[in-house]
C-alpha cells in the first residue's frame, strides 16, 4: 500500500532524507527508530505534503498514486493521516468545529454524506469516552492551553474519526504517563484491520508492547540504516543508536 | 495663504448659507467655510493624514444632492423589534422610517426638525463636541449641514434597538453630501444603536458625516457600525466623541465596503469615571483602501479606554490604522489599552499601522500594540492535513483572528451578521 523509493528530501535547501526505501503492505505496522535530527518527522511531513519539503529524487507510492503530487487535503482524503509530533494550536477555533470540518470534509471527498450537528455529535461522542476526552476540551480552541499528553490524545482523537488507511503516528507516545500511554494504545489498537497500515515514529520500546509492529527500521541521517522485526526495537533500547549513527557517519 | 485646489474650491463655491433664524447656526456653518476656505481638503502633508489621500475626490466633479432619490428594497438587521431611521443621500426619510412609540420626552428624528423642537439643545452642542478646528473634513461638514439624525435620551433606558440604516444612491451623477447627526445621553440613559451605510447601486458618491455624540452622567451607549458602501463610493466619516462622569460608549465597527473609506473617531473621556471600548474589524480588497484613525483623549483622572483593531487585507488594498492614547496632564490614573493587528493574505497589499501613546500624566496604566503578519503556515498545512480544504483553511483562520474582536461585544441577535459578513467576505475574496 505504501512503498517510498529513493527518497531524498530537502528544508531550506539542506538535505535532510537522503534515500528512503520502504515498503508496507495493507494492514502491516511497521516502526521507525532513530536518534533526533535523523529526519523521521522530516519524512512524516513528506508523506503529509506540507509546503518547504522539497523532495529532489524518489518517489513514494501510495495504494499505487503518486501521493507526492496530491495536496495535503487530497492525502487526508485517500486515507493519509498524520499525528503530529507537535500538534498546532488553533487559537479561536473550537475542537468541535474543526474535527466537523475535517470530519465532513474527509466525507465530501470520499463521496458520503456531511453529517449535520446531531449525528456529529454522536458520531464524536463513543470515540471521545474511548479516549477520555471532556467534552471542555472539545469546546476549547484547538490544543491551546492542552497539556502535552491533551495534546498527544486529540491527536489520536482525530485519527479516530477520519478513519484513516495510513496513520503515520510521530512520537504520539512521548510525553505521555501510563495510563495515557495505554489509552492511546488502545485507541491505535481499536483501529487496526486489515484494511489499515501504520507508521509508528518513536523512541520507545513501551508503544510497542501495546502496538506490535511487523517491522522495525532504524533511521539515521536520513537513511534506513537496518530493518529487521520488533526485537530490533528491544535492542535499541537496551543498546542504543551509536553504533548506527557511526556507521553512517 | 495656499491657494486652494479645484476641487475644494468647487465645495467652498458649493456652500451657500442662507441665512437662518437660528444666529448661532448661521456662525457654525459660516465658522466651517472660513475654517475650510483656509485650509482646503487634507494632503498627504497634513500629519493625520500621511497615509490616506483624498485626491480621488478630484477626479469627478461633485454634484449637490438635487432631488429625492427614490430607494430600492431595504433590508434590516434587527429582526421585529427596533425604531428604525432611513437616511438618503444624507437626508432623513421619515416615510421610511418607523419612529413611533418613542419613549414620551424623548427625541429621535431629523437633524432639520431637531432644530426646530430643540433649538436650545442643539445649540449647546451642535459644533462643540466635533469642532471645525477637528479636521478640514469637519469644518467642510459643518459648512454644508443641512439634515441627518438626531436622538436624544435623557433618564431614559431604550428596551429596543435603533437601526440606521444610511443609504447612498446616485444614478450617473457625482454626488457629495454632508449629514450631521446628533446622539445625546444623559443621567442614566441606556440605548443599543446599529447603524450601517450601504450604497445601493454602483455610483460614485463622497459622504462626508460628521457624528456628535455625548454620553453624560452614567449613561451607556453601545453604537456598534457596518460601513459597507458602494464600490465606488468616497465616505469619510468623522465621529466626535464626549464621555462624562461614569458614563460608557461602546462601539464595534466593520468596514467592507466603499472605494475609500476614513473612519475618523475622537474620543473626549471628560470625566472621572468615563469609558470607552472600541472594537474595529476592515477587510478590504483590490483597490480598495480603508483608514481607521481614533484619538482617545484621556482628559481626567480614573478614565479608562480600550482599543482592539484587526483588519484582513488582500488583493491590492491599503489599510491604515492610527490610534492615538493621549493622556492629558492631570489626568492620572488613566488606563489606555490599544491593539491593532493586521492579516495580508497577498503579497501586493500595503499596511500602514501607527499606534501612538502620549502621556503627560502620572500613575498611567498605558499600553499598545501593533502586529503585521500572513496566515501561519503551520495552522494552515494543519487543517489541510485533516483534509479540510485550503480555501475553507484559510477561511476557518481569518474567521477565527477577527471573531476574537466580535467576541469582546455584547451584539446579541447582530453577532451572527457581523460573522456572516466576515465569511461572505471571504468567500468572494
Ligand atoms: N527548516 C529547516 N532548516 C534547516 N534544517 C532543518 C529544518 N527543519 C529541520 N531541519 C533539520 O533536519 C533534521 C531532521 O529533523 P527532524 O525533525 O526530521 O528530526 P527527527 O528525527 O524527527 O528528530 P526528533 O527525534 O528530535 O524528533 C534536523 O537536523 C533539523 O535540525
Ligand atoms: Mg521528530
């Protein structure tokens, strides 16, 4: 469903990927491990398509389109989802709003109907008591004055309601105690089918118990440096990157 | 002296003061033309008016409003229940207002019948609060008075709002007009005015008012304005302000409208006690330049002044912002808040804003602050990235940066109007 070819991508004229192979198959999880400054979030926001991500060589696939030349909202329409590493604040745009504007606007493009107030509201409310989220939160401007673990659950909050095919998760598990920890958990596992990948950005073995991976990939200055499966992760954690950000030094 | 130009020659010419009953009128109109004659209409040299030139006005030739210009459908923002005024090219209409059941002792009509019934009134104040000496504009104004409203409270709490509806219409001619209108609160009164300018059709017109209001001895007046002329209309609006002891004007404007628009506010806080909250919303598109110019005079101790000002420019247009908090000596312990922030949302538009605090009291409590900035790049590729388009992205963003003004009044039923004019706005951006 996913494959990414050579990838290389630059900010502001540096180049920060610097050729990305992989390849995900419907329904797989695969994790990206990596020191900071490797360019996971660098790659999160390539597949998103934000704006000052140049990509000078490659190609990435998605379920066989060239999602590189999609907008960012014609991504989140054929199923593309990002959780932010760091999540924006909205000031003066109340959650509800958005998440009806996003949720309706994923629809009109996937040929569904918009859901009016009443059905949103329902639609919202089971995913919301899943993920502990008050109804406060939901009348407050988007992430503005959210504590970071807030931030972390609407986040998934989100990814919840749009459904999407592909959910690339960057550090959603940082900065979360336990019990958020297994809420989000929760929340990704209650969203795994056949039908749905995810690309899980972190630094910590711990999301992993809640989320099994099928792959794991080290990252390091811009490179896969080694794949391998979810003992790899276990690995890191006990050993660390060095002997992988010498290797590509 | 200077030698004035064609076109303020041709308003000095157009003003014939026919001689009244009314002595004191007769000096106030002629104090205008000598004051006007002396200067002529504003350049760019005039320091209040560095940023917004007028020399538009001479390119037509300006006509007198002649005849009864008959009005099209109008529409109203207040759904039943208000007192409604319409005014025509400067001139009150009384068929098309609806008047009746006005508060016993009270006044609300026209500025010609006000001077009839209260002459005594209008003579202490016609003039005083909004002087010539304020601005040529003012002194051209006063030169030409001849109709606009006039209301008048005292002791009274209104239960219903008054809706204004100011109409330009001109079919072909040029046409330039003068009304000067009156709102006077005291000991207690209460009332909750919307007034709007509209332009019916796409003629040229150059409205230049002058508004006095006094709000006196722990009155309150909440006159919130929509200034949505014709597209090719030159407004300059010039409201002269007096807020006495304890007593409050509160005041949100919109501007969308007109060629050029100057909306010019002076605020006297002349008693301890006295409070202003303004709030400003512009939008302006391609060819299109909007002036928003207010000097809050702090004149006694224990006043108190709030500003926030935020204008969305796109296309070609120009925004101007000035705002003045002056704090006179004596007048210690005063409070002047004031906040412009302007969103460009293309590269050819041009902002001016100048916040300015002058101080010459002590124990002030005095701030501003002025902000130019684009859409952010991040909140945008946010919202896109849940799939909601650039477009309504961009909309959901200028909507939410303005409804932080909308927020700060108390417009009841208007509120959801003042937010449809923003998404209208931007939907034909
Ligand atoms: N605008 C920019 N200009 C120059 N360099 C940039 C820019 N944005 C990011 N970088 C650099 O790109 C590199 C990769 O950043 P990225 O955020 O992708 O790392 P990361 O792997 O997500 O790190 P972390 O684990 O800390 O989140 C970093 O060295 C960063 O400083
Ligand atoms: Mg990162």
């Amino acid at each position: 469903m996913l494959k990414i070819n050579n990838l290389h991508a630059t900010v502001d004229g540096k180049e920060i990927l610097k050729g990305i192979d992989l390849a995900m198959g419907f329904g797989e999880v695969h994790a990206i491990m990596g020191p900071n400054g490797s360019g996971k979030s660098t790659l999160s926001y390539v597949l998103a398509g934000r704006d000052g991500y140049e990509v000078t060589k490659g190609e990435v696939l998605y379920k066989g389109k060239n999602l590189l030349e999609m907008k960012p909202e014609e991504r989140a329409g054929e199923g593309v989802f990002l959780a932010f590493q760091y999540p924006v604040e909205l000031p003066g745009v109340s959650s509800m709003n958005f998440l009806k504007a996003a949720v309706n606007a994923v629809r009109k493009y996937r040929g569904e109907n918009e859901l009016d107030a009443m059905d949103f509201l329902k639609f919202v409310r089971e995913t919301t008591k899943m993920l502990n989220i008050t109804d406060d939160m939901l009348k407050r401007a988007v992430n503005v004055g959210f504590s970071g673990g807030e931030k972390k659950r609407n986040e998934i909050l989100q990814m919840a309601v749009l459904k999407p095919i592909l959910s690339v998760l960057d550090e959603t598990d940082s900065g979360l105690d336990v019990d958020a920890l297994r809420i989000v958990g929760d929340g990704v596992t209650a969203l795994r089918s056949p039908h749905r990948s995810m690309l899980v950005i972190t630094h910590y073995q711990r999301l992993l118990d809640h989320i099994i991976p099928d792959e794991v990939h080290i990252l390091a200055d811009g490179k896969i440096v080694r794949s391998g499966g979810k003992e790899l992760a276990v690995e890191l954690e006990e050993k660390g990157y060095s002997r992988y950000t010498a290797d590509a030094a | 002296m200077n030698k004035l130009s064609a076109t303020s020659q041709s308003f000095v010419d157009a003003c014939s003061i026919s001689e009244t009953e009314l002595p004191w009128l007769n000096s106030l109109k002629k104090c205008g033309i000598e004051e006007f004659s002396k200067v002529g209409l504003p350049t760019l040299r005039n320091e209040a008016w560095r940023y917004t030139s007028l020399k538009q006005l001479e390119r037509l030739d300006w006509q007198k409003v002649a005849e009864d210009y008959e009005v099209g459908e109008l529409s109203w923002l207040t759904s039943g229940d208000s007192y409604k005024l319409v005014i025509v090219n400067g001139k009150f209409n009384y068929s098309l207002s609806e008047i009746s059941g006005f508060p016993e002792g009270a006044f609300i009509g026209s500025l010609s019948e006000a001077l009839g019934s209260h002459s005594e009134l209008l003579e202490t104040h016609l003039g005083r609060i909004a002087t010539s000496k304020d601005s040529p504009l003012l002194a051209l104004n006063a030169s030409h008075m001849a109709d606009g409203y006039v209301i008048l409270l005292s002791k009274v709490q209104l239960t219903k709002p008054i809706e204004i509806l100011n109409v330009g219409r001109t079919d072909g001619q040029a046409i330039a007009y003068h009304p000067r209108n009156l709102i006077l609160l005291d000991q207690l009164s209460r009332a909750t005015i919307f007034e709007r300018c509209t332009g019916q059709n796409t003629g040229s017109y150059f409205m230049n008012s002058g508004t006095e209001i006094f709000v006196d001895q722990g009155s309150h007046l909440q006159h919130h304005r929509i200034f949505a002329d014709g597209p090719e209309a030159i407004g300059v609006a010039s409201t002269g302000v007096r807020v006495g002891s304890d007593a409050n004007y509160t005041s949100l404007v919109l501007s969308d409208g007109g060629k050029l628009l100057r909306n010019d506010v002076r605020i006297h806080l002349s008693a301890s006690g006295a409070e202003t909250k303004l709030g400003g919303i512009y939008l302006a598109d391609d060819g299109q330049h909007v002036d928003h110019t207010v000097l809050i005079e702090h004149e006694m101790p224990h006043t108190k002044s709030e500003q926030l000002f935020k204008g969305v420019l796109s296309g070609k247009a120009r925004g101007v912002f000035q705002g003045n908090i002056r704090v006179h000596e004596g007048a210690d312990g005063s409070d002047g808040q004031l906040t412009n922030k302007t969103l460009l949302l293309s590269p050819g538009t041009e902002v001016n804003s100048k916040p300015q605090l002058e101080i010459y009291a002590d124990d002030v409590k005095c701030s501003h602050g002025s902000a130019v900035g684009e859409l952010d790049e991040e909140e945008l590729f946010y919202l896109r990235s849940r799939g909601i388009p650039y477009t309504q992205a961009k909309s959901i963003l200028v909507e939410s940066f303005l409804s932080e003004v909308i927020d700060e009044f108390n417009l009841g039923e208007l509120a959801d109007t003042f937010h449809q004019r923003i998404t209208d706005w931007i939907r034909a951006d």
